[in-house]
C-alpha cells in the first residue's frame, strides 16, 4: 500500500562556518559533484571558485537569514510513477507505474513550475517501503551498531550542530549519494 508519511521539517541553514569551509573547498578543489556532467553542480563550482572571501561570507549571512521550508514530500510506496529524464532530471511519463525496487526517484510536483525555477515549487521522492523507519535506525542507534549515529555529527533533529551540516530537509537522493 503506497503512503505519504513524511514531509521535511522546517529545517534551518547550517552555520555561517560550514558554507565558508564548503566555498574553501571549492576554490582549493576538494569539492566536485558526483556527476561532472550534471548542469547546476557544474555552475555552483563555476560560480563558487571565484568567489572573494568578503563575497563568501555575504552570501553565508543571507543564505542563514532566510526562513527554510519543506520543499520535498516523501513517499513510500511499492509502486512509482514511470519516468523519463527531461533536461537534467526525471519526470513523471505520465503513463503507469514500475516496481520502485530499491531505487529513490525524485519528481518535481509541479514541472512548469520547476523549469521556470521557482523557488516555491516542490519535489516528491518516493522510496521503497520502510525506508522511513530504516532512516529513523540510523539517526538514532547507527543502523543495529554498523555505523555512527546521525545524530552524533547533525544534532538530535538532524538540523544543525556546530560545523556540521543539516540533514532535515535534504534530499532523499542527495543523502544517499553523500553517504
């Protein structure tokens, strides 16, 4: 039975020091996207190596002041829309379903919307069954001892502690690929 039962916390930015050393790392080039190919990790690189350090710490303070809301819906399911990739991401194909397997697949809500960049529009990821409570595991006990706990590094609520960054409101499929 395929169920919604999760949608993002308001989550809040990391610490001004965390994007600082993350556009450090962009200049000294010990940040690269896992897709080289891929057009907007492309243009952040492009746009962050040059970036001057009174430029850095600007936009650290304006990407801090802005007031963070859930932006991807997930879903459970056993059964995920068929896609095709349009531009750089998948999009619903519109016609059936597919087995998800153990795949995460991340549709824009709203297409139009997302292809004119708008910063309201929203995503789903819909996930394998159980995948929320397996989440949960990890945060909590490291996944029956096999890892360190999330919570350790990303705070109780997973959305920021110290130098580190948050994790609530991420992603599914950017978690996973950082992992």
């Amino acid at each position: 039975m395929d169920r919604a039962v999760w949608k993002t916390p308001v989550s809040r930015a990391c610490r001004p020091a965390y994007i600082i050393q993350q556009m450090a790392d962009y200049t000294n080039g010990l940040h690269e996207s896992v897709e080289p190919k891929m057009g907007p990790p492309a243009l952040m690189l492009a746009i962050g190596k040059p970036a001057s350090e009174a430029e850095v710490k600007e936009a650290a303070e304006y990407f801090l002041s802005l007031k963070f809301k859930p932006w991807i819906r997930v879903v459970e399911t056993n059964m995920a829309p068929k896609t095709k990739v349009a531009g750089w991401m998948p999009v619903d194909e519109e016609n059936g379903k597919e087995p998800i397997g153990s795949r995460i697949i991340e549709t824009p809500e709203n297409l139009e919307r997302t292809e004119l960049r708008d910063s309201k529009s929203s995503f789903i990821a819909y996930v394998p069954m159980g995948s929320i409570k397996k989440g949960e595991a990890l945060v909590k006990t490291g996944g029956a001892d096999k890892t360190v706990r999330c919570e350790v590094c990303h705070g109780a609520d997973l959305k920021v502690l110290g130098n580190v960054p948050p994790l609530a409101g991420r992603s599914p499929g950017y978690v996973v690929r950082q992992m």
